[in-house]
C-alpha cells in the first residue's frame, strides 16, 4: 500500500523531530521547567473528622480543583481508567510506541483520523498547556510527556492527572467532579459513578451536567460503561454476591445521569474560614470537627437568632469540645455568615471578649488549693474600695456575711475580689496562661483586681479550655482542632483533683439565679455543672459547662459592642448552654460517669458548723467537710467568742476582777467591725459580747487595730473642678467592737469613732500619713498619696 505523498511527508517530519528529540531530549528535559500549572494552588478542603468534606473553598484563580492522592481514590475507578485510556501506562516513557504504530496505520488506511495515541501523561501535558491539534504541538507533547515521565514518578503523574483532568466549566480534577456530580468524595463509586467520570472529560463541554446535555451524557456513559464491561474492568460486586455484566451493564442504563451540579460543602463557614489562615500551606486540613455535632450546634443558634434579634442580640458562638480527647467537636463564629450589617464573618469564638463572672471558679479552685478557702467559709459581701475601685454584685446589694460556695453559686463579686488580693494577681493571670488563655496583655500590673469579675478578655474558645481542666480533675492541655496525627501533648496540672472536685460540686448547685427557669419544668440534663456571666455595661452574656462527656462555651452579644439589657448569662445564654449539653450528652442512665466519690487527695477535716473554719473550744456546732489533705486552711474561727461573765450582771469579767464574783463561761458570736458598720448603715444590728465590768478590762498581747481604709498602696486622684470636701475619704480599721479608735492624718488630730463606725477626711493633694490608735494606745499607720486627675 503506498501512502500519499502528504502523509508521507508528514511522517518525514515526524521522525525527523523524533530522533531529535531523542538526541537532545534528554538534557533538554532536565533543563526545561516542567509546566507552570503543575504548581497552581488547589481549593482548599476543610474536613470533618471522619474523612468527608465541610467547606471546599475556590481556587485562587476561581476553579474547583481538589488536592487529591490516588490511595485516596476508589481503585475500581483507577482500573476502569487505565483500562480506557492507557492500558500499558505502568511501563511506557510518556509515549507509548505501540499505541503510536497502531494510530498511524489506522488513520493512514481510513484516510482521517479516527484514533488517538495520547496516553495519560501525553493527556496531562494538553491538559496543563493547551495547544493547536497540530502535528508539532504533537511532538511537543510528546517530549513534555517523556519530561514529566523522568522526573515524575508514575503515581506523582497519575495523581496529577486525576487532579487536572477537566469536567467541564470550572470543576478540573475527579474529586471535584464526584463532589460536584455525586455530593460525595470519589474514595467509592458505583459502577455508573465510574463510567460518567470517564465519558465527561472525553467532551467536558457537550457532556457536562445540565438538563441539554443530559441524553449525550447518559449515551457517553452507558457506551463506557459496555466497554468497559468487555474488558471486564467495571466491578461486578463483592465476590459472595457478584452479578453478571449484563446485570450490571442494565443498572448503569437504568440510573439516572446527574442533569446540575451539587453545591459544594459550604458547612462550619467560620471554622474553615479561621483554619485556612492559621495553616495557609495545607490544601487539606482534618479537623476534629464532628458532622452532627457541628450541625447540632449551628441549628440551635439559628433557632435561636430570631428571638434574640428582636432583643438588640445579632451575634452568638458556640465551642464544644470533647474534654476526654481536649478536641473540639463544634465551632460556630456567629449566627449567619452572611449577615453583614452585624459582622457575620467575625470570627467570633476566636474574639476576646470580657467574660463577666465566667472565671470565678478558676479563683474558687486556686484559694482552694492554696489553703485560703473552703466551700464552707463565710466571707464577706458587704462594699469595699480599693483605691478608686468600688466593685458591686449584679443587682446592686450586698448579703453580709455568706458562705463561700454560695458566694459562688449566686455569683457575688466582693468575695473574689478578696480572694483575688490574696491570691495575687500575676499569679491568676499566670494560671490561665498555662490554660491556654493566650488574649492577656503581657505588661505586669496592666490588669487589677476587676480581672476577679470581667476586667480582662478571652476568647469563647480560651474559656472552653479553662472548663475542660475543670472537667479533668484539674488537668489541662492545649485544644485540638486539626488531627494532624500527632499525639495529644501530656496534660499538666492547673488545679488539683480535690479542688476541681469541690469547684464542680459547688458549680452543681441548682439553687441559683442562672438556673434555668424552664429547666426546673423539663428537668436537668445529667451531672452538668455551669457558670454563667455578664460584662459590665450589658455588652456579653456568657455560659460555659460541662456535661459527663463534653464541655461547651455560648456567648451572646454584638461584636460592635452595642449593648441590650436582654445581654444576661443567665437568661440569655444559659438556656442555650442546657439545650446543647443535653442534645450532645450521653443517652440513658448506665452511659453517665458517676462524679460522687471524692478524689484521694481530699480528706475529711472538722469545722465549725458556723463559719467553716477549724473549730475552737467556743464552737459547740461541728461537721465534717472535705479539705486537701496538703492544704488545710488553719485560720480557727474568728466568729465565736468565749467570755467569762458576771453571772448576775452579765459584764464580761478579768482575771483580776475575778475575785469575789461568781462567774460563768459563756460563748458569744463575734463579727468583724466592717460587718458591724455595714450593718449600722443598713440600720440593722447584731448581738454583741458583754461590756466588761467596771475595774474589768482586759490586759496582755492584743492586736492593733488593721486599717481597711484607705488600702495599702492606694493613690486617690481628685475630680478637677469639684471641691475637695465632695470627694470625701472614708477611714475605716478593724478593730474589737468595744474599741474607741482616735485618727489623726499628718500628726494632727481628725476625730474619735467606735470600731463599727467611719470617718471622713477632706484629701489634700500629696502623701498623706494616717494614723489610727486604740484606747489601749495600740497603733497602725498607712501612706495614702493623693493626686489630682491629668
């Protein structure tokens, strides 16, 4: 057979390029950059941590293009690939020869072409430089192929492919495809799955899914699908129930082609959003997101947007984790991503915010561990300023003397300012730092003691991290949110056993203003303990909890901090905070860790009935409570006082007026002079010790009255344009009720009071020494350094 003079013309050029190639293609293919797209960024996939995707973002240059591994890919689908596209592509260099021998025999003999010679590679390279279908772009091709062949393994080349390979209009790549056409990843696919990825990218344009396209594409696949039958490359089913070709064959025609495109996974918009910034080198980020949970989460705050909405409240987030694992299973930044009059793509569990009362208990727990409270002490509510800084509890009154626990269960403030004072500022701020709260201002003395009631910020997830250590016996390590595949960092010790304990058993009490009001109708989910908070001003409403799984976080709010009075913890956020504990909690009673058995480093201590603290021979009233066994408060009761009396008069008799008297010993309850002035003040009283008897006064060591006010290092600033006499200072000192104290500033004389009273002085501008002395010339002095606002 003689070929035209044309054709053999061709094939003259043809061989010519080739054997050039060959001499020179060697170096060449070393020298010459391989193609520029090999290189272009990928959508960025965000996924659950079961494997499927939540969020697929576009490429930078505006393509649905997944990063994608062929161990990732059903192997069925790989088969049926290579079996219709290139069946030797394990072993040819780019090009395959034979393929090459029998296209040019077939199109010479038909006179046109009607078969191809392009193997994977050869398709790779057109796919990645489009070119004229000419006889030299041919040739290009063929060294591009052969140049990727060398310095590509087979499956780099493979994976490439499948990631390129066009599916018609801006899907490139077979996962993308399969996400687009299926709504599901490409690691299985059913025998017309395969066959419809195989016949688009013959002719993405005519074959891509839409309604007018719908007959040529079932046609495309179904005629893939019988050759692919022959060849005996399209799975038949698993070997115990596998049907015959033409069975299969049948289903294929009879399952509908995909006629539009499913949307690609948009879910857990901030979380993607947040993750794709803090790793901008990965394309693929696992995450420990869990579907349902994420799901869960998102419904309720968008169940709850609208109510909240018609309340001036236009933002809200959620954090659960899994305190078990410290992994976080939900993360919702707001109420609707797309919301941008109200800030919708803040991400909002990521933002500081004041957390109000939220972190009391880290307080509580400390003073705990550090001998400084216990459950059952009584502490004072009653108002204190500290140089300037007046704090109040929520409804403005104070209670007097409460116990500690209840302090923290009805959320009162002065006792954890106090608390905080001895503890020590740097010291709390140090904790949460080891806690994962990385928000705080590096500068020491940058934050005072307001930071015991939301004078500093965190962010929603800082807190949910916080409340995990409370939920593991005290222990802390840093949240996870990717599953990078590393192990879990070693937990370290933020709290005690003992004290995380008795924090719980105290936040576990539901007899208490947060206490959500329908929850007393609908019961309580199992073992939750909660704390709830509100910022100052109404801008944030807080809750956060545990549950015996999962602990969780909600904040309520405006990330333009406009306020509503309708921002309460309690009301607002503490409802949701149930809701979602309960929706993510273990079913039934046997699922449920039993949390009533104390752990070993606590042990029983007796106290006093009355105040909690160890017991005198005054204190007739004792119980048992748990303290650490290293760390026992020691202070004895400072409430119960034994005095000799008169038995007839009832004065309180000496040692040297004992004489001659019948006496008797009786116990009387005492309170601190600041509790009895409070109470002067609200015009009530309390019973008092017996005066002593004329002749009587006590003798021996006594203490010296303790100045309260002003406080040591206190620096009082003048209001410019106000009269000294209006900003009045209060002298106060703690002293034995029946003591007269004498004040004198500067070495002069200001005025004479009883223990449970106040003085005023007018400031004058500059440092001023304050002196107070008892009737028993007992004396204490403090510094106050006055100053006049900038």
């Amino acid at each position: 057979m003689r070929l035209p003079r044309l054709t053999r013309r061709r094939l003259a050029v043809a061989l010519l390029l080739l054997l050039a190639l060959g001499g020179v293609g060697w170096g060449a293919a070393w020298l010459v950059p391989l193609p520029e797209r090999l290189s272009s960024p990928h959508s960025v996939v965000i996924e659950y941590r079961d494997g499927t995707p939540a969020h697929v973002f576009l490429a930078p240059d505006e393509r649905w293009r997944v990063p994608t591994r062929t161990q990732d890919i059903d192997p069925a689908y790989l088969r049926a690939l290579l079996a219709l596209e290139d069946k030797r592509f394990a072993w040819h260099p780019g090009v395959d020869p034979l393929a090459v021998a029998r296209a040019v025999v077939s199109n010479v003999t038909k006179g046109r072409r009607v078969s191809g010679a392009s193997t994977l590679t050869m398709q790779l390279v057109r796919v990645l430089e489009p070119r004229p279908r000419t006889l030299v772009s041919k040739v290009i091709e063929s060294f591009r192929a052969m140049q990727l062949e060398l310095r590509l393994s087979k499956d780099e080349i493979l994976a490439n492919y499948l990631q390129f390979v066009p599916y018609g209009r801006n899907v490139e790549g077979v996962e993308a495809a399969a996400l687009a056409y299926f709504g599901h990843r490409a690691t299985h696919l059913s025998p017309a799955e395969i066959a419809t990825l195989l016949a688009v990218p013959q002719n993405p344009n005519r074959r891509f899914p839409t309604p007018q396209n719908g007959a040529r594409l079932k046609a495309a696949r179904d005629e893939v699908a019988r050759r692919l039958l022959e060849e005996t490359a399209l799975p038949l089913g698993p070997p115990e129930a596998r049907a015959r070709p033409e069975e299969v064959l049948a289903e294929v025609r009879n399952t509908p082609v995909p006629r539009e495109l499913v949307p690609f996974p948009r879910e857990a918009p901030h979380a993607a959003m947040w993750l794709r910034a803090r790793r901008p080198e990965l394309s693929r980020l696992r995450t420990t997101l869990e579907a349902g949970t994420q799901r869960l989460a998102e419904r309720l705050m968008r169940d709850a947007s609208a109510e909240l909405a018609t309340k001036g409240v236009h933002n809200g987030v959620v954090v659960v984790v899994d305190h078990e694992r410290a992994e976080v299973l939900a993360l919702v930044g707001s109420f609707d991503f797309f919301d941008a009059r109200h800030g919708g793509q803040i991400i909002g569990f990521d933002t500081p915010r004041s957390p109000g009362s939220a972190l009391k208990p880290v307080l509580y727990a400390m003073g705990i561990d550090r001998g400084l409270v216990l459950p059952e002490h009584l502490v004072a509510d009653i108002p204190e300023s500290y140089g300037g800084y007046a704090p109040r509890n929520f409804d403005g009154r104070f209670m007097g003397l409460v116990r500690m626990e209840y302090a923290l269960s009805q959320s009162l403030n002065l006792p954890f300012v106090n608390l905080l004072g001895r503890i020590g500022v740097e010291r709390f701020l140090g904790t949460l730092r080891q806690a994962g709260v990385d928000s705080l201002q590096p500068d020491p003395g940058f934050y005072g003691l307001s930071a015991a009631v939301g004078g500093l910020e965190v962010t929603p997830l800082e807190l949910a991290g916080v409340y995990v250590a409370l939920a593991q016996e005290g222990r802390t390590r840093p949240l996870k949110v990717l599953d990078d595949g590393k192990p879990a960092a070693e937990p370290r010790e933020l709290f005690s056993p003992g004290a995380s304990w008795l924090t719980r058993r105290s936040l576990a009490l539901r007899d208490r203003p947060d206490f959500p009001a329908r929850r007393q109708l609908t019961g309580m989910p199992a073992q939750v303990h909660w704390k709830t908070g509100t910022s100052f001003g109404h801008r944030d409403a807080w809750a956060a909890g545990s549950g015996p799984r999962h602990t969780a976080v909600v904040w309520l709010g405006n990330f333009d901090n406009t306020p509503s009075v309708h921002l309460v913890g309690s009301e607002a956020a503490g409802p949701l905070l149930f809701d979602l504990l309960e929706a993510v909690g273990p079913r039934g009673r046997a699922s449920v860790k039993e949390d009533r058995v104390p752990p070993a480093d606590l042990a029983e201590v007796e106290v006093c009935s009355y105040s909690g603290h160890l017991p005198t021979d005054a204190c007739k009233d004792r119980k048992a409570v748990y303290a650490r066994r290293s760390a026992v408060p020691t202070q004895p009761c400072p409430y119960h006082q034994r005095v000799e009396v008169d038995a007839k008069t009832g004065l309180a008799v000496s040692p040297v007026c004992r004489a001659g008297r019948e006496t008797e010993s009786r116990v009387y309850l005492t309170w601190p002079s600041s509790i009895r002035r409070w109470l002067t003040e609200q015009h009530r009283s309390l019973p008092e010790p017996p005066a002593h008897a004329p002749g009587c006064e006590p003798g021996g060591a006594e203490h010296a009255p303790e100045i309260l006010s002003p406080s040591e290092g206190q620096v009082a600033l003048l209001i410019p344009g106000v009269s000294a006499d209006q900003q009045e200072v209060p002298l106060e000192a703690e002293a034995a009720h029946d003591r007269e104290l004498t004040w004198f500033v500067n070495g002069k004389f200001l005025g004479k009071a009883k223990a449970d009273e106040r003085l005023w002085w007018t400031p004058a501008v500059g440092t001023n020494e304050i002196l107070v002395t008892d009737d028993r010339g007992l004396s204490s002095r403090r510094l106050l350094v006055v100053r006049e606002r900038p």
